[in-house]
C-alpha cells in the first residue's frame, strides 16, 4: 500500500512540473558599433522576413519587416448584412505600443522594448460565391478597401474563393474595431480567415545600448486571441488559437580598445623648450610636462580612476625617497569622448578622489588618438629645483573600467 502510494505522489510530482517550450515568433535585435558607421547608437533589427513581405516582396520597402503569426484559423457562425458591428467580420489588433521588459540573461538587469502591429495581411476564404463577386459580397466594396479606423494598403490578390489583403492598422485599431459586413447572409463554415496566412508589419522601439552591458536580453509577450484580447475577431468568430507568444532578443556587443606604445608607459618631465635655458643660467622652468599618447575605441560609458605610490589624497606626488614629495597632475584629452554631463574631455585633470563617468559623444567613438598629460607646476618646480642633484619618481595607474559585461 506504501509502495502504490508512493508512486502516485511521483506521478502528481510529474504532472506539475513546468513545461518548457519555444514562443511561437522571436523577434531578434543587435547592437554591435561599426567602423562604417560610428554615429550609429540604436539596434539594428535582424529578425528573418516572413508573411507578405516574402510572399509579396514589392509590398516592402526599406526598413518594412513583417513576420508570420500563427493566430490558426479563424472561421464564423453565421453573419448577416445587418447585423451588429459585433456580429460581423469585427477586427481588432493591437497596434498601439505595449510595453515588454527584456532581461539579461546573466546579470538581471532589466531594460524595455515597446512593441506595436503597424499592418496586418490575411487570407480570407469563402465557399459558394460567385466568380470575381468579392466587390459585391460586402458593404463598401471589397477588402482592398480598409474599414476604419484600418486603412488600405491598396494591395488585394484574389481568386475565385480566396482574397488576401493588407490593411494598416493605426493606433485607433487597437480599441476601435475595423468591420465589414457582407451584403448576403453567410452561413457557419462558410467564411474564414486562413491560419496560415496572418502577417503583420510592426514597429519596434529599443532601449539605448549605449546604457546596457554586453549580453543577450530577452523578454515575452503572450498575445490573446478571442473577445477582448490582443486580437479581437468579433463576437460570430470561432477561435483555433487563443494564446501566441512572442520572444524578444536584444544582442549587445560593445566594443572596447585602448592601445599605447610602450615607449609611452614612462613619462620623463620636462620644461617646455628643454633644458638649455636653464642650464645656461636661466630661471627654473615654469613647469615640468610630458603628453604621452595612446588610441581608444569605445561604444559604452567607462569609469576612470586614477591611483599613485604617493598622493596627498586627491594629487599624484613625486617622491625623492628622502622626504620631500612635489605634487603634479594627471589630465587626460579623448576627442570624440564626453563626461556625463557632455562635457568634451580636453585636457581634463583626474583626481584620486574622484572616479570620472565617460561616454562616446555620439555612439561610437573609433581610433580616438587621445593623450595622457603629466605636468609639474610651478610651485613643485621650485621645491624641486632648491635639491639639486635628486631624483624624484612616483608610479601612477589610469584605470578604464568599461561597462559592458
């Protein structure tokens, strides 16, 4: 008896379980910067053409993508030339922007893509009609005409029992339906909209990468078929499907490079003109300096932070070893390359006590030839100059801390 029992709770256990599975439509978008194109700051949208646009390609232009939707066949009970809006061919879409969080799949952060049907093309079939009668079956003629609020597209492709056609579909369809109604009772069965012909066109509003880490983001919107879903056929309609599930996949893949000369990982000060003045007798120079150069390519904001062997908790000191230290500064210049705030970063001094936020000023900054200046003052070329015959050194670390993983 404990055996049997024991089975049954594994067998409940079983059923339970969730049910993994793939969502119907996947629509992909990537950001990756490009050399070709540097100011380009926004996803570019690489989901494969289906529906019209490969049935009817000369329906698309650039930019247009539209994708299949297995909404399943939709047939109707009887319908009647004066029948309630209700009652008839009732069409509703969602085609004002819903709001769909996508998350990364490693760290949990979370952004948003706004998602809206902007056309719908479907394939509708009718038994029993007359040849070429489309035009005379409904009230308004037939559907190249788009009932309001839907507007035509013009494009219509028919024969004797089947017509497909394209409608847009504005904002105002997704409360307002578009209706046709026949002009002729037509019985149960006899009147469909083919499962395997529903395409849409739609529009796809991403978030700013430049504010989003490398890696894959992905989110779900689940469409409603049937009364008061997404998709509203009426009140006659007889649904096949009533759920449909499309995924959202943003790909991120930021770029950054810094790369710099050995030559330039040690600065030697010195005065502007060099040496010579001062060693024939001239004043002290009025300050020691070096620029050392390197190149950066970045797409992603990056944190900087300065660090030194001697610091007096905000300046890089040079240290002799025997007791004196001569504070001097660290700037940076990175054309192409702003602070948080837009500033241009010319000659910006860092701190050790303040981490500096940096960003390109326009997506994409490439083979930005930047340098590093080093720079003792005035004051410090004194202090310095009363110890003739010291070598004073310190070691500094510029850290660039990408946000993008």
């Amino acid at each position: 008896m404990n055996r049997f029992l024991t089975a049954i709770a594994a067998l409940l256990a079983l059923l339970v379980l969730p049910c993994a599975h793939a969502a119907d439509v996947k629509i992909t978008a990537q950001f990756k910067p490009s050399v070709l194109d540097p100011t380009r700051s926004t996803f570019v949208n690489t989901t494969p053409q289906s529906g019209f646009c490969v049935i009817v390609p000369s329906e698309c232009g650039p930019g247009d993508f539209s994708i299949n939707l297995p909404l399943g066949n939709v047939s109707y009970r009887p319908l009647q030339p004066n029948a309630a809006d209700a009652d008839s061919v009732y069409l509703r879409f969602p085609s004002d922007f819903i709001t769909v969080p996508v998350t990364h799949q490693t760290t949990g952060q979370t952004a948003e893509v706004k998602f809206r049907i902007v056309s719908y093309a479907g394939r509708y079939n009718i038994r029993n009609i007359a040849p070429n009668d489309h035009n005379n079956l409904w009230a308004g003629g037939s559907w190249v005409n788009g009932a309001g609020p839907c507007i035509t597209t013009g494009m219509a492709y028919y024969s004797t029992n089947q017509y497909y056609f394209r409608w847009w579909t504005p904002p105002a369809a997704a409360t307002q339906p578009c209706v046709k109604k026949p002009t002729r009772t037509i019985p149960t069965g006899d009147f469909w909209l083919e499962g395997g012909r529903h395409s849409v066109s739609y529009a796809l509003v991403t978030p700013s990468p430049l504010s989003m880490r490398n890696g894959i983001y992905r989110g779900k919107l689940t469409l409603v078929n049937g009364r008061g879903g997404h998709f509203d056929f009426g009140a006659q309609a007889i649904i096949e499907r009533v759920y449909v599930e499309v995924e959202f996949e943003l790909t991120v893949e930021h770029e950054f490079q810094l790369t710099m000369p050995d030559a330039a990982k040690r600065a030697v000060l010195e005065p502007p003109r060099g040496w010579t003045e001062w060693l024939a007798g001239g004043a002290a120079p009025p300050r020691l300096s070096r620029d050392l150069p390197f190149v950066i390519s970045l797409s992603a904001p990056v944190k900087l932070s300065l660090s030194c062997a001697s610091t007096d908790g905000q300046r890089c000191r040079l240290d002799d070893g025997a007791g004196s230290r001569a504070p001097y500064s660290v700037a940076l210049s990175m054309p192409g390359i702003v602070t948080d705030s837009g500033q241009p970063v010319s000659r910006m001094e860092i701190t050790t006590d303040q981490p500096r936020a940096l960003r390109p000023a326009l997506g994409y900054a490439v083979n930005a030839k930047s340098k590093i200046h080093v720079e003792a003052g005035e004051q410090s070329v004194a202090d310095m100059a009363r110890r003739p015959g010291s070598k004073y050194a310190d070691v500094f670390t510029l850290t660039f801390d990408a946000q993008i993983n």
